[in-house]
C-alpha cells in the first residue's frame, strides 16, 4: 500500500489538515479556525443476506470514519455497484433504504450518490462531516501513558463466515447484527472526554489498526488480550477456521512489527487478525480522564467500554505492538 500511495503526487496546501501520510480515516480540510471538513468514502460486499440489513451495515461502516476523527457527519452520498442482471431493483431498494435508515439515526442527510455495473453487488457512501480543528483526532497522535480503549466486541469477521455456512443460532446472529449495525457516534464527543487519538477497527483487524497507531504516533502500544470485548464464541470460531482471507493478509502485514506472546493461541491470535465490519473505536485516552470516558461510553449506550491496554515510550529495535494474555 505504501508502495502505490507514493506514486501520488498530490498538491499540498496549508489547509490541507490530514492527507494520507498517515493512514489515517478520513482527509480533513480546514475552513476556518472554528470548522474542518472531514471527508471519507467506504463501500463493502454483503456480509449477510437480508438487503436492508445489509444497507445499515454498509452505512454504519462508512459513518465510523468520521465519527474517528472526531467529527459529525452532514451529508452521504450512495456508492453502489450492482450486476446488469439477475437483481430485482426492489433489492437494491432495500438496500438503499437500510443506508438511509442509519443515515437518518446518525443526523445525516443522503443528497444523491452513484451506481455502476459490477460484476457483485458493493455498497457503501462518501461521507462529509464537520469539526472543530482543534478538537479534530488522528491515529497518529497517541500519548504515552494514555489507555487504550475499544468500544465494540471484537469478532464480526468470524461470526460473518459461520454465518454464511449456516452455523449461527439466533442468538449469535442477532449479536453480530447489532455490532454491525450500532453507530459509532460517540466519537464526535470523544476530544472533550480526554481522547489523544482515535481509529476505527475494520478491514485490518485489531493488530492492523493498533499498529498504525503506533506507528504513527511514535510509541508502543500493549494490548492485554484478556481484556477484549468479544462476540459470543468469537475465538472458538477462528480456532476451527472460520474467517476470510483478510486475516492471512493481515497477519503478513503485521509481520516482524509486532510481539505475541507464546501464551496467547493461534485461535486469538487469529481473531486479534480477523478483518472487522463496522467495528468500534480505538481510542487512546488521558491516563486520568479515562474512567470518565469510560463512564461516558457506558450511559451513551456503546456496546463495550473496555480498557484493552496502555501506550508508552517506544525503544529502539523493540516491536511497536505487544500481545499479551
């Protein structure tokens, strides 16, 4: 990815406030000094059958990048990709129409959008939102001596692939659901409850986003896998194989960068891997203001409020990124 972000020779201006040197979740551009716009665009393939649902994933999922940074959103435009034959236009009706739905719960106006033919059906939106500059948050900007804080059980990726092989009770369908569809909208307050940086957990996986972090932000991080929240049988479901080929990838990229340690399982080690679909935000807090965003986390209704781990000083030649039980 490096490799192919280089080769663009983008024009750099002072407002410019994030690009993509960072990694970061959405490109910011300043306005004035009280207001930022925050742009992003994200689409997926179906993770489940049902087209509203689908819809609400999709949007829930490109909604997260704004609330990353801080922001709230305004505006959506649709992004989907459809086949030229074969789906009913009451199909992508519904879809539409989930994506609207969570629009409509996040404050967000749909204006429009845009289709082409694709050989899968794809959806997802071009978000704009809005943020005060300097309350605005990075992935690049993590403290040492913050905590590290994640709002969403981790496993959506897992329980998706079980799913779709038929294995999945009702129970366990319904959980996955409502982490997919749960809005991360906690995070335009998140700078005023002491957050130093924040991302959201999607394709990468857990390692992949907390390395970023780190990487960006020049530090070390400590991840006490003991302490994730979890879908029910999440690591049982990645220990018999259920999973995509994102984890491969995503193990591969993490390679040599960060620590496991030999307690930990492949299963864990899996899920830690395992590609999220709208999943929560890492945060990376005060040390003293962490309890209050916890506690905040908890009254606004987020599925978890779990204190995963800390940030400290990054030492020469030491990973980046520690695992441990």
């Amino acid at each position: 990815m490096t490799e192919i972000l280089s080769a663009i020779k983008a024009t750099v201006v002072n407002d410019l406030l994030v690009g993509f040197d960072t990694a970061d979740d959405a490109g910011v551009y300043r306005l004035d000094e009280a207001r930022a716009v925050v742009s992003t665009a994200d689409f997926i393939t179906p993770v489940v059958d049902d087209p509203f649902t689908f819809g609400q994933v999709a949007a829930a999922n490109s909604l997260s990048d704004i609330y990353a940074m801080g922001a709230a959103p305004l505006m959506a435009l649709n992004l989907m990709g459809y086949p030229p034959a074969g789906l009913p236009n009451s199909v992508l009706g519904e879809i539409l129409a989930g994506g609207a739905d969570i629009c409509g719960l996040a404050g967000c106006a749909v204006a429009g959008g845009h289709t082409v033919r694709d050989e899968e059906v794809k959806f997802g939106l071009s978000v704009t939102g809005l943020v005060d500059p300097r309350k605005l948050l990075r992935n690049s900007t993590a403290q040492p001596g913050d905590r590290l804080v994640l709002t969403k059980p981790l496993g959506t990726g897992a329980l998706v692939a079980a799913m779709k092989k038929g294995l999945l009770d009702e129970n366990h369908t319904r959980a996955l659901i409502t982490c997919m569809t749960t809005l991360n909208d906690i995070g335009s307050r998140l700078y005023d409850l002491g957050a130093n940086a924040c991302t959201d957990v999607t394709g990468f996986g857990l390692t992949g986003h907390a390395l970023e972090m780190a990487e960006g932000s020049g530090v070390a991080l400590t991840i006490r896998c003991g302490e994730l929240p979890l879908l029910p049988d999440a690591v049982e479901l990645c220990g018999q194989g259920f999973t995509c080929g994102g984890t491969v990838s995503n193990s591969r990229f993490t390679a040599g960068k960060l620590h496991y340690d030999q307690a930990l399982g492949e299963d864990m080690i899996g899920l830690l891997n395992d590609p999220q679909t709208s999943g929560g935000l890492l945060v990376s807090v005060a040390p003293d203001r962490c309890d209050e965003l916890a506690g905040a986390l908890r009254e606004s209704g987020a599925l978890a409020a779990a204190v995963i781990g800390e940030v400290a000083v990054h030492e020469p030649s030491a990973p980046f990124l520690a695992l441990l039980p």
